[in-house]
C-alpha cells in the first residue's frame, strides 16, 4: 500500500533525544525547547515563538491574550479544522463562519464587511494548503474596524504572501507540528507573537497561569499564580525531534516541491480533458507545499475517485467537513445552504500522499492510477 501520509525521520532525530534524555530535563522548556523557539524566531523575524504541545493549544493561547469572552464575536471560515473555533468557543465567543474563496480555498475577503457587527472582536484566518489568505485587504479591513487578525498557519509554515512569511502578518499565529505536516514531531505546535506587549503574558498562560518564566530568568525571586492559563508546554523530548526537522527545513521543502511540481505537471492534461480542478496559487504567493489535492465533478465522482485509488493500494483522502453544518454548527443557527461554496468544495475535493518518502516509483503509480480513472 502506498500510505496517504508517513513521518520523516531526520538525520538527528534519534541522536538528540538520546541527548534529551541524557540532559536529564525532559519536561517542558529544557535545553531543545529553548533552541527551537530561537530557530522560529530568528528564521521567521517574529518578536517571539513559544513551542506549544500542539496547533489546537496555540490556537487556545491566542483566545486567552485577546481575552475573548461572551458575547464576543468571531469571523473564521468554516473550512477549517474544528481547533480553529474550539479555541475562542472555549472562552465563549461566538463563531461567525464566512464562506470560502472557489479558487484558492481561503476566506473570501470580499464578505467579510457584511458579517460585521458591534460584537465583532477578531478575525481567524486560515492559510488553506499553505497558500496566503489576501492579507492586504483583510488587514485593512480589521485596522478599520479595529478587529484582531490571528493566523491558523497550520498549513502554512515557509508560505509567503508578497514576499512576507506567513504567520508574520496577525497579532499571533498558531504552527501545528503534527505527524501529517511537512515539520513534524509527532504532536506539536508553535505561537508566534508579532506584538511584544503580548510575550509576558503569553509565557504566563503557557506555564499554567504563573511568573514562573520569570522566576528561571532571575527576575523574581519566587514564582506564583499571576493569570489564567495552563499547561501548554511540550516534552523536551519532541521538542528535540522538532529541532532535528527544523534544521532540514530546506531538504523537506525541496523534496515536497518536486513532489508537489511533478503532480501537477503530469496530471495537467488529465485534469483538462475530465474538468478536474488543479491547485490555484496567485502569483503573488509561495506556498508551502503542505498538501496537493484535486478538486472532482461532484460528490459521487469524488468517491468513486478514492475508491479507485484504494482498489489500486493508493490511499487518498477527503478534508474538511463544513463546520457550519455539524451539529455544533447547527447549534449556533447554521443550516446547510448557509455557505454554497464551502459546501461545494468539500464534496468534491481529495487530497494524494504527500510525504518525504515518496519515491519516484510510488508517484509513478499514483499518476498512473489517477489517470485511468475514467469521468463519465
């Protein structure tokens, strides 16, 4: 079988969680967590990266630095991940879901005005597929309204938007290091803070709520209960699988653009010839080579698509399920119909394997395969 996913091992992988172990500080914030937070930092530009168990938990963070609360409102899509709005439900804010963009698969900028009211408070965007959201005009929107931008970077990370990292442009952005990202240490993620003020309290909620980041820097001499907050940090043991993937960064990246480029060369007439929709990227974005998918006729082709495949020991897979139509979605007044084309998108897209160690073998059947599947 060829898996739709499979973790890269780094060459220092193995190495520096024996030396994780050996350092005898294997709990959060150790020697490999504070490497990885300089690396995000000094190769982002971003006023501080706080390494995170996971996306969801950085997601989490930022609610809680933008205080969040009842009644407030927020503008997310609903093609999305459920940790998207999880992270600002929990606080009791309200999800308002905005419908996505037919070409690149973001939020559509353009309906953004109309979803705001006097109980707006913040915007969360989500790079779909590592492609950049238009950040100019959501920017510009928020400033007007005095709106929070955050980005769900999930996707995105090594993405750019004129010329500018992804996860550079909100007040934060949460990284996801999960097994199926291109930088992976199993279960992980990142905060990227892009506005200083906010650093102090950001490591105070990570560390359930205390000063005592404060306390190890020799700025208090006890540590104590200061704010809300919880246990967000990560082992030191995956931080220092973390740090093995980050430092081959450039080598992950390289193999998944060929990856990505020979799909999309190959499948190009095939896709023409059966109206099967390709990956759109604006010219003025890089993405991140997080995943390649194709977008099919219909639901039923779509399924018969990855029934095709799975005949053929090729796993390929559906994504995002509208959050608007969940029985979450529901309970807050959404019904299907709300959002055409995030509805539409979800029915017809399917995502191929995309991992390091596919080889040229491997996407040489999946080509094969994906080209005779026949569309009636």
């Amino acid at each position: 079988m060829i898996n739709f996913n499979q973790p890269y091992i780094a060459r220092n992988q193995v190495k520096y969680i024996k030396e994780s172990l050996e350092n005898y500080h294997i709990s959060g914030d150790g020697p490999f967590t504070k490497k990885c937070n300089l690396h995000l930092e000094k190769y982002f530009g971003v006023k501080k990266a706080l390494i995170t168990t996971s996306c969801t938990h950085a997601l989490e963070m930022s609610a809680i630095l933008l205080d969040l609360k009842e009644g407030d409102e927020v503008i997310v899509p609903s093609f999305t991940f459920v940790s998207t709005p999880n992270a600002f439900i929990l606080r009791g804010a309200k999800p308002v879901f905005i419908d996505i963009r037919p070409d690149t698969l973001n939020m559509n900028e353009n309906k953004l005005e109309e979803l705001i009211t006097n109980n707006t408070k913040a915007i969360y965007v989500v790079h779909y597929a590592g492609v950049g959201c238009e950040m100019n005009r959501i920017l510009e929107i928020a400033q007007r309204y005095g709106l929070d931008v955050v980005e769900d970077n999930a996707h995105g990370l090594f993405g750019k938007y004129n010329g500018k990292y992804l996860g550079t442009f909100g007040k934060f952005a949460a990284q996801s290091f999960h097994e199926t990202k291109n930088i992976s240490c199993g279960e992980g993620g990142a905060l990227l803070i892009n506005d200083s003020s906010f650093i102090e309290r950001a490591e105070i909620i990570r560390e359930k709520g205390t000063n005592r980041s404060r306390f190890f820097r020799g700025q208090v001499d006890k540590y104590s209960w200061v704010d809300i907050g919880s246990s967000f940090l990560p082992s030191d043991i995956l931080a220092a699988i973390l740090l093995s993937h980050l430092e081959e960064s450039q080598v992950i990246q390289r193999k998944r653009k060929e990856i990505w480029d020979n799909y999309d060369f190959v499948l190009k007439g095939w896709a023409y010839d059966n109206k099967v929709l390709q990956p759109f990227i604006p010219d003025h974005c890089e993405q991140s080579y997080h995943m390649y998918y194709l977008l099919l006729p219909n639901l039923d082709t779509r399924q018969a698509f990855i029934r095709h495949l799975k005949d053929r020991g090729i796993y390929s897979v559906f994504h995002y399920v509208p959050l608007h139509a969940s029985d979450m979605g529901k309970k807050y007044g959404y019904i299907e119909g709300n959002l055409p084309v995030t509805e539409d998108i979800s029915n017809r897209l399917v995502r191929l394997p995309m991992y390091f160690d596919l080889s040229p073998t491997d996407l040489k059947e999946i080509n094969q395969a994906v080209m005779s599947f026949e569309i009636v």
